[in-house]
C-alpha cells in the first residue's frame, strides 16, 4: 500500500467510524436497521458483481437478500422456511427467463451463497442491537482495533506466510496481532460499556480476534477464486463494503451466541 493509499485509510477511519458509534449510540435502533439494509444491498452488488453476474441477477439477488434481512430480523422463528422459499422462486426464475439450463447451478449457486453470506450473517446484528447498543459497539470495537493490529503488526514484523494461497500478504504476526487487538480491546470496551468479569472478556476477546481472521479469509477465499484485489472501491484504501464487514460478519455470530456465558 502507497503512502497515499495510507493516509486514505487513517482518514477514512477517522471519519466513518466515530460517526458510525454517534449513529449507533444516539439515534433509534431502527436507524441502525436502516445502515443494515443498505450495507447488505451494497455487499450483495459486491459480491455477484465479483462472479461477474448478470445485472438481472444482481437486482434479483439484492431483492431478495433484502426480502431475507427483513424476515430473519423481525420474523426469525420461521427462517428456515425462507430459504426454502426464496430457493425455490429462484430456481423456477432461473428455468422461465434463462432456457439454456447449461450454468444453472452456478447462477443459482452464485445468488444462495450471496444470501447465506450477507444477510443471513447480518440478522444477528441486528440481534445483538436488540440486546442493547453496547453490544454492537464492543463487536466493532473489537473486530477493527483486531483488524488494525493484524494490520500494523503484520506490516512490520510480518515474515511467514499464514495462508498464501489465499492470502499472499497475511502473516501469522499479523493473525497474533490480531488475536492481541481483540483481548486488549475486549478487556477495555468490556469493561467500559458491559461490566462482565475479567476472565470472560479475556476469552472473548482472544475468540473474537481468532474468528476474524477467519472472516477476512474467507472473503479473501471468494475474491482470489473471483479474480479481483477488492470487492469494491467504496471505502479509499480500504476497498468495499464486504472488505470492511467480512471479519464483522462472522464475529457478529459468534458474539451472540456467546454473549450469554460472558
């Protein structure tokens, strides 16, 4: 990364991310819903547009992600029958509108891995939001004070590869610093916003900052097999929405079904 790119980096997170706690602390939960819809519609266009999907499958799977956010947030007890819906209007669009059945699989398969991804990994968001504000602000406090760490740490010490043929530039000083980012920010912000004992958000913290490399992995997985640098130029230095929520979206599950033994 040039010094330029660098300096993007520093400013945009200097920017977005004390608006966003401002958002997050001061304003309706339903605001925050809102944010969730639109970095859902933006990461879903990341995506398909990454596997170089048609502009009617785009719209059709940003549709129907939002279709799926809304339901899994406000209906969650009937989820499982959601999938089962929106695969099958899916897949009966895909035999109507496209006759050739040669590539069947992989636009379907494209659109259910987009929506198992993004929307369905954001519903626990919102319900950590439910839980109260503090909880979301611990999640991304700690998810990007880890990603910083990973970051600077891998920078300057990094020298043995961790995954390259995922990852060239990931290091495993990078995934130690940010398995250190998420303790030291865990034992802070915990013990600020959430008053749980010492030893739980210690645990949490080192879990938080090892399910984060995951996450960046993974998107890092999508997008080596997609061919592409970065999911999307939305954020200077930082790349798309999906590269600045895909550590976010796995940690988001992990903080709510764990929150309960904190």
């Amino acid at each position: 990364m040039s010094l330029q790119d660098h300096k993007k980096r520093i400013l945009v997170a200097l920017i977005f991310i004390p608006l966003l706690f401002l958002i997050i602390i001061k304003l309706p939960a339903y605001i925050f819903f809102i944010l969730l819809c639109m970095a859902n519609t933006v990461g879903m266009w990341e995506f398909l547009r990454m596997y170089r999907a048609s502009r009617f499958w785009i719209i059709t799977g940003i549709i129907s992600s939002l279709f799926l956010l809304i339901l899994n947030c406000f209906y969650s007890h009937n989820a499982f029958f959601y999938f089962a819906i929106i695969f099958s209007v899916i897949a009966v669009m895909r035999l109507v509108f496209k006759k050739d059945p040669k590539f069947a699989l992989q636009d379907i398969s494209q659109i259910y891995t987009g929506l198992l991804y993004i929307p369905t990994l954001l519903t626990f968001q919102w319900l950590l939001r439910n839980s109260g504000w503090q909880w979301i602000i611990y999640l991304y406090g700690c998810v990007w004070v880890a990603d910083s760490f990973a970051y600077y740490i891998g920078k300057g010490f990094g020298k043995r590869k961790l995954y390259p043929e995922v990852s060239p530039k990931k290091t495993w000083a990078g995934a130690y610093g940010s398995v250190s980012g998420g303790i030291i920010a865990s034992l802070i912000l915990g013990n600020i916003i959430l008053s749980k004992p010492f030893i739980s958000l210690a645990i949490m913290g080192f879990l938080i900052g090892t399910v984060s490399i995951f996450g960046d992995l993974v998107e890092s997985m999508f997008k080596r097999d997609a061919g592409v640098k970065d999911s999307g130029f939305l954020f200077p230095g930082h790349g798309g929405i999906l590269d600045k929520i895909d550590a976010i979206l796995f940690s988001g599950v992990l903080l709510y079904f764990g929150m309960n033994f904190m």
